[in-house]
C-alpha cells in the first residue's frame, strides 16, 4: 500500500519569525552573513564560504559570466548554465576567472593600416571612444598606440586616413606594466591627467585598459568573493550524461565548484556521475547535488559523495513540475525535513553538509525564513533575472520595463539533460517550464543591498547575529490565512 505523509505540504508564505530580544550589540552592522557552501568536518570550516548566502540558478536566463562577475563581487557566487556547450560553458568560466576588477580587456581594437572610417564604424558598434592600435588588430597584440576622438577631426579628416598617421603611438603614451594593483593605476592616471591608460606586459603585448572612471566602481567591493590568487570565484552546472567529458573541461577552466542540475535528483543517474568525479578527481573538485525534498533523498546523496545538497522540487517561480507531473513539495516542509536530517547525520558523523533552499523565493522576509528553517544557502533564479546583469533582454511591456525570464524545462531552454530519465535522447517530451517576463529592477548591487539591509534587520529582530544563531534561535510559527490579510495594510484606502 502506498505510504501517505501526515502533513500538510506548506510553504514560506504560510510562516513568519516571532521576535526575540534584541541586545544592545545585536544591530545590523554587527551581523555576519557568511555560510558554507561545501561539506567540512566538525572543528574546522568549509573550503569555500560565502559572503552572502545566495547562489543564482543554474539557467539560461539568469546565470552567464556577466552574472557571475557582478555576484562574486557582492559575496555570492553564480553557477553558470550547463545547457550550452561545453566550450561555452569553459568560455564562460574562464572570463570570470580572468576578470580583473577594473582592468577591462579591451574589444574595441583596430591595426595602424585600418583607416578613419574603420575606426567610426567600430565606434558606432561597440559604443567605445578609446580604441587599441595592434599589430595584429586583437586585444592580445603588441601595442603600437591609441586612438580617442581627441586624435582626429570628423569634419576635417579624409575617412580614408590610415590610422598610423593620427594614432597617438606607443612612444608618446603613458603605459603601466602587468602586475600593477588598481591603486597604483588610478594614481598614474591622476598624476598624467589621463583618461585611460594600457597595461602591457615585458614584450609590449597589450593586456588591459584601466579606465578612469571605473575607479570608483571597483574599489568598492569588501565582501568580494576570490580565491587564494584574488580571482572571482565561479561555479557550473553540470548533468548526468556527458559529465565525463564535462567536468574535466570545466575542472581544467578554473571552476570552483561544481552542481548536478536536475529537477529530481534522487537518482541511480547522480549517483554514478558522483561517485565518477570523486574516484577520478578526490576531495578537490567540490560538487554539489540534487534536487530532493526528503530525508531520504538527501541521505542518497550524501552516501555518494555530495559536498552539498540542494532541496525543492516544483517551487521555482517558472516551474510547472507540479502541475505536469505530480511531484514534489512545499518548499519549506521539504526543507525543514531535509535539515533535520543535516543535523542528525552531522550529530552521527561528525560531517558536515550544507543545504541549499533552491527556489519558490518570493519575498525578501522568505529568504531570513529559509536560513532560519535550516537552509545555509540560497539559489534564486526570478530575483536575479530582474537585474541589469542578468543575459537576458530589457524590453517595455504595458509601459513598464521588463526581463525576459525562462525556465530550462521551457520550450526556449531545452535543456533535455536537466530532466533526462534516462531514455531521453533527442529533446523533451513535454515541458515543465514557461517563458515569461519579470520586473526590471535595476542592478544587482543595488538590489542586493536593500536586500542584505532586510534580512540583518531581522536577524536583529530574532536576537541573532549570525546564520548559525539564527538557526539555533528562531521561533517560527503558522499562520492562518486570516492572519496572512492582517499583515498587509488592511482596513484602510492606501494612497497611490
Ligand atoms: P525561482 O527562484 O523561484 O525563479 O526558481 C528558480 C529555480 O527553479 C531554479 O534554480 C531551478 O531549480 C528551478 N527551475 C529552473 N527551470 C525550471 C523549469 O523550467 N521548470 N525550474
């Protein structure tokens, strides 16, 4: 006979924190967000950290390069898309791990033989004034000099003018060799009144561009998430069919981390691609699994090698796994069950395994929810599509800004390999996700402020400083949904 649940599969809107004392020490400025991301032993701590407990979804839409820059910088980290190539998805991680703060490879190039026309046309399509003179025309060639507008007269120039005779060339500029902190540029750059300046390495070999104006947009960043060597850290998504040839592809490109992306991940499927990349890679290659919903989902994995667990079948904002297929669970009883279940084998074993909630966030007080119901991190896919970074088009609907926002078991995605049961070949059967558009709301590190200001606000609120004492203290109750209509504005005519 089938087994049935005594519960009520419920989620984060059926929940709210009660508060508990604040002391006086307890204030936002003193609460930590720091997590891990992967297992460790009792005593010590996780290879990686991270500095806000956010991970973006492993999509199409929300998690390129771009994305992971922008969050690596504020204190997350993005697991890029595994539904492309696998040469793009190397490509991808290799920018992120290249990417210096303020030092910009340049894509607008041109040789001293191309001619003024070249240069406007190049201007017009890549929006840039400052172009690199090579001598092979790429980022990578030996400097030969730099063309700004200051260099030439539209009016008065011949469009057919060679670039080598208005060029600003090498000898006349100021340049700064690789290996120099962004501190030490910004000075050059003061000191010679300069707008940008090239770095070259010791044979002439164009590197970077420093610009003046990005100063200030890049020393700012004190929770940035780097390595030993301060590059970005980035994660990957990755699959049960072609991880052989994957995952030594993206372990050679540089990915910290890695996560096998499936909408049910309690399968013989992650098992193999498991227990394959920790007999061929051990400890070092960290990599995460999922998705489950229970106790005995998360135990399967864990016993095949897991660093972490990702929990939630159906909840994603895109997701119609529920409504296709019949499966899954409300996102917080999933996740309360799968964290007691961290607990006591942390309890028996002495090991560690972060969980992460992955989906179904709606509102910023759900993510203070999620932490406090057990999860260490969060993956977010709609929140982090609204943004400027996120790769997907801005357009106006309805006179309002919009992203466009799919899911990878859409049409649009089809990300076969992501719902692969194991005799799928050629593409979907059906789909388990929509196409749809979500708010534009500006940029990520906007966005992540006033986010990161809520949810300190609340730990604040509980008594609680830490994710770990948030864990420990939290008091969390039902509620009905009367009392849901009690806690908006009620009662009265809100002004517009
Ligand atoms: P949300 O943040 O609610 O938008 O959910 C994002 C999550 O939804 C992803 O991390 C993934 O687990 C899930 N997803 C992605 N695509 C689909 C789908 O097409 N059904 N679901």
């Amino acid at each position: 006979m089938a087994q049935y649940l005594n519960e009520t599969s419920r989620t984060f809107s059926e929940y709210l924190l009660i508060p508990g004392l604040t002391t006086k020490d307890c204030v936002p400025n003193k609460v930590s967000l720091k997590t891990p991301l992967t297992k460790f032993n009792k005593g010590e701590v996780s290879d990686i950290e991270l500095n806000v407990p956010f991970v973006s979804a492993i999509m199409q839409s929300v998690s390129d390069d771009n994305m992971a820059i922008a969050l690596a910088k504020n204190g997350g980290l993005s697991f890029i898309f595994g539904s492309q190539s696998i040469e793009e998805q190397t490509e991808m991680i290799r920018k992120v791990k290249n990417h210096k703060s303020g030092f910009v490879i340049s894509t607008a190039n041109l040789t001293e033989e191309h001619t003024l026309k070249d240069v406007i046309l190049l201007k017009g399509k890549t929006g840039h004034s400052t172009i690199a003179i090579t001598d092979n025309g790429k980022a990578e060639g030996k400097l030969l000099g730099i063309v700004t507008s200051r260099d030439y007269r539209v009016t008065n120039d011949s469009l057919d003018k060679k670039v080598k005779e208005f060029m600003t060339p090498f000898s006349n500029l100021v340049t700064a060799e690789l290996g120099i902190s962004l501190k030490e540029a910004n000075d050059i750059i003061w000191e010679h009144k300069l707008n940008s300046l090239p770095v070259i390495d010791e044979n002439n070999n164009f590197k970077f561009f420093v610009f003046r104006k990005d100063y200030d947009n890049h020393k700012d960043n004190p929770l940035e998430l780097s390595d030993y060597q301060k590059k970005l850290i980035v994660g990957a998504g990755i699959n049960t069919r072609d991880y052989k040839e994957r995952v030594p592809a993206l372990v050679e490109a540089g990915a910290d981390v890695l996560c096998i992306d499936s909408s049910d991940g309690f399968s013989e499927w992650q098992k193999e691609t498991l227990e394959y990349i920790k007999s061929k890679f051990g400890e070092k290659v960290k990599v995460g699994a999922g998705n489950v919903v229970d106790k005995e989902g998360f135990l399967y994995l864990v016993e095949a090698g897991a660093d972490f667990i990702k929990v939630g079948v159906g909840g994603g904002s895109i997701c119609i796994t529920r409504e296709t297929k019949g499966i899954g669970r409300g996102q917080a009883t999933a996740l309360i069950e799968v964290a007691d279940a961290r607990d006591e084998y942390f309890k028996e074993t002495g090991v560690y395994i972060p969980i992460c909630s992955d989906g179904g966030i709606a509102q910023d007080y759900h993510m203070v929810l999620a932490l406090a119901m057990g999860a260490d991190f969060l993956m977010m896919g709609r929140y982090f599509a609204r943004f400027d970074e996120s790769p997907t088009r801005k357009l106006m609907v309805g006179g309002n800004y919009v992203k466009e926002y799919w899911g990878e078991g859409s049409n649009r995605a089809r990300n076969w390999q992501r719902y692969d049961m194991g005799d799928t070949a050629d593409g979907l059967k059906f789909e388990e996700g929509v196409d749809s558009y979500v708010p534009y709301a500006g940029t990520l590190k906007d966005n992540l402020a006033v986010t990161v200001g809520k949810i300190k606000s609340t730990m604040c609120s509980c008594g609680t400083i830490s994710i770990a004492l948030l864990k420990e203290k939290a008091k969390i109750t039902l509620v009905s949904s009367v009392s849901i209509v009690e806690g908006g504005a009620h009662d009265v005519i809100v002004k517009e």
